[in-house]
C-alpha cells in the first residue's frame, strides 16, 4: 500500500565494513523501527567480515575484493594501481545489482554513483548521506604511485547526482552549507551522529580492570581508527611525556599506525603508560567509554573536511559523559564552548595536549564539565536527533504521522 513503511523496501549502500559503522548501523535501526524492510550492502576490505549477518531489524551483505585486485591495488605502480581500483569498483557494481527498493540510501560518495545507477534501475527515490566532504577525502593524501580520480570530475559527478537525488544528508552544519554552497542546492538535512541516551548495551569490559589501574589512576581515551589522516595520534602520545604515571593513555581501536605507535611509546618510555586495545562493538561502545575520565578529540585540519568536521568520538564522549580535551576547530570550538565540556589545544603541539589534560583534571573545572555534559546529553542525543531522519522518509513515501 502506497505510503505504507511496511510495504516498502529500504536498501543502503556503504564500501567498508557494516559492523563498525555507527552511524549507517543507528540509522537503519531507526528507519526499521518504522517498519521499513532494511537491507544494507556493505564492503568487507579486510576479509573477515561475515558474507551475510543480521542486526537490529536489518540484514546486511558483504561483497569482498577480488584478490587480483587487492594486488594490483597495492602495487606502487599509477597503471596496475588504476587497474586494482577498477577491479574493485567494477566488483561493487556486481554486487550493487542486488539492490533494490523503493528507497535506495547511499552512504559518502565513494558509493553515491553505484547508489544512482541502483535508484535509476529500481525507479526508486535515492537518499545521499554525505558523512564528510567526498571530494576532499577522495584526493587528499593519496601516495605516491596511486592512481587518484581528479577532482573536477569527481566534483561534476557528484554534482550532477547530487541534484538528482530526492534527499541530501550532511553530517554537520558546516558540511551542509558547503554542499549547498558548492552545488547550488537547497542546505542538506543535518543528521549529526549522537551518542544514545540509553545505552543499547553494557560495557564490553572495564578499562581499569582489563589494564590493571589503581581507581585514583586517571583514563584519557582515543576512540576509532588509528590511521595518520586528520588526527594528531603521535602528537597526543608525546604529550603524555609530561604528564606523569598515573594519567594513562588508552587507544581504543586499530589501523595501521599501530606499530608505530606503539613503538614511539617504547621509545619514549612510555610503555606502561600508553595502552592499545581492540575496538569494541558499536552496542558496546559508550558503555565502555563510561570507564575514562576524559575523552580525547584531537583533529589536525589537513583538508576543508577535517577543519570543518564534527568527530564521532566528541559526541561518543559526551553520550558517554565524558569531559573532552579537543582541537580548537570550528564545528568542535562551537560545541564544546557552548556546553563548557572541555579544554581546547593546538592538536600540533604535545605540550599545549599535555597542558589541556591537566587543566581538565583540576577538580573545580572537571566537575564542573561533569555537571554541564548532563545539559548537552539532553540536547545531542540519538533519540532526539534520529527523529529527523523518521520525518524524513515518512515525508518520501507520503505517510502522514
């Protein structure tokens, strides 16, 4: 029946792995609540994802990369890098002929084309969520030898899609004036990636327990990738040099800058200081953080959409009631002065991170942050915040609430 969520399919589409995506894994929760067939395809890169699993009213597929692509893809050669990415968008598109719908929700930019090819092929009505600037994060930092599409034709394909799509989403506000701006659109919806106010779940494990800290010993903690790009990880491990046994330094998550990492706090002393574990499931997650005494935010503006982001890990931290040390950035400068939940630094600088951790400690100012984030959980909430996105697709299959 028209107009009917429970007669309507819902497919989104994302390249990277579904169960570490809090943001697409919230909203398809949401969109199923509303009694939507949700399915999700999603990109295994690192080959350990299930083919097929089931999560909250959703069921999400995995495609994985030909191996003769991976290959080619990792050869520091322009011409067998261009191949191997070929292969590898050639190999989504197989896998997004399984789309279909009457709502087809893609997910950045990188799956906006495959997401318009599907809507086009179902007569479907197509949804971009724009969780960062594509464009930038497509050409900004690639190395040497690998082939990169350029910008100007990644900018009119985005263009010519993006005023085609029947919504646009933007993870921010900025980011939504920039689209608009760049585009000439109507300003996005802004759908900003909250931490729930009701935990979904309980604490993976207590940080304390698992390190063996004393309860007087004091946890500033990184959550997501660990990868070079927009974050000041070195800078935030040296700043610790400062800073003394008992505050402690704990890495939640993984990537390639692991070893190194963990290496440069070898080599600084700092090894039973600076701690590395696993990421945890996305249910887990604020629960978990709740075991920190600090959240650390430290963005590095090296492209227009990291000086203009608004991180997960500053609204994972307040959902999680956690004070902030975070880089003095427009979207993250406006949050955290307006609330009074943190100290803000120079993220290039170690000892201007070391000086703002211990001015988050002092006992009058934490408190203080304490009491001021019960405000900001009732204000950026997912619950609040999600209540966007249900109008939004009852507005596109003409529901009336």
């Amino acid at each position: 029946m028209a107009g009917d969520p429970r007669s309507s399919e819902v497919c989104m589409l994302l390249t990277n792995e579904v169960a570490h995506d809090s943001r697409v894994l919230k909203e398809a929760a949401v969109i199923s609540r509303l009694g939507f067939a949700v399915t999700i395809l999603g990109y295994d890169r690192k080959g350990s994802s299930p083919l097929v699993e089931e999560g909250e009213g959703f069921t999400a597929y995995h495609c994985r990369e030909w191996r003769l692509g991976r290959w080619l893809r990792n050869r520091h050669n322009i011409l067998l890098n261009f191949l191997g990415k070929t292969l590898k968008a050639l190999r989504f598109f197989l896998f997004s002929l399984k789309a279909k719908g009457e709502i087809i929700h893609a997910h950045d930019l990188d799956a906006l084309p495959f997401g318009y090819l599907a809507a086009r092929r179902c007569r479907a009505k197509l949804v971009y969520d724009s969780h960062e600037l594509g464009i930038e994060q497509w050409t900004q930092g690639a190395r040497a030898g690998s082939f990169t599409v350029p910008t100007p034709i990644l900018s009119k394909l985005e263009g010519f899609i993006i005023r085609r799509a029947n919504a646009v989403i933007a993870a921010n506000a900025s980011y939504a004036s920039e689209l608009s701006s760049l585009y000439s659109i109507p300003t996005p919806m802004v759908l900003r990636n909250c931490g729930s106010r009701a935990s979904e779940g309980g604490a993976a494990f207590s940080l304390k327990d698992r390190l063996h800290l004393a309860p007087e010993d004091r946890i500033v903690l990184h959550t997501g990738d660990l990868n070079p790009k927009g974050r000041a990880l070195r800078e935030l491990v040296l700043a610790f040099r400062e800073l003394g046994p008992r505050i402690h330094l704990v890495f939640l998550g993984e990537g390639r800058m692991e070893p190194e990492l963990k290496d440069l706090a070898r080599r600084e002393g700092l090894k039973g200081v600076v701690h590395f574990l696993e990421p945890v499931p996305v249910a887990n997650l604020i629960p978990t953080m709740q075991g920190a005494d600090l959240g650390a935010v430290l963005m590095v503006a090296d492209c227009k959409s990291h000086y203009l982001v608004l991180p997960n890990k500053l609204l994972e931290s307040i959902g999680a009631g956690l004070p902030v040390v975070a880089s003095d950035l427009p979207e993250i400068t406006n949050l955290v002065r307006a609330y009074g939940i943190g100290v803000l630094c120079q993220p290039h600088d170690p000892h201007d991170i070391a000086r703002a951790i211990r001015e988050a400690l002092v006992p009058e100012r934490y408190g203080a942050f304490k009491a001021n984030l019960k405000r900001a959980q009732e204000d950026l909430n997912w619950e609040k915040e999600s209540q966007k996105l249900t109008d939004l697709y009852l507005r596109l299959i003409g529901a009336e609430r």
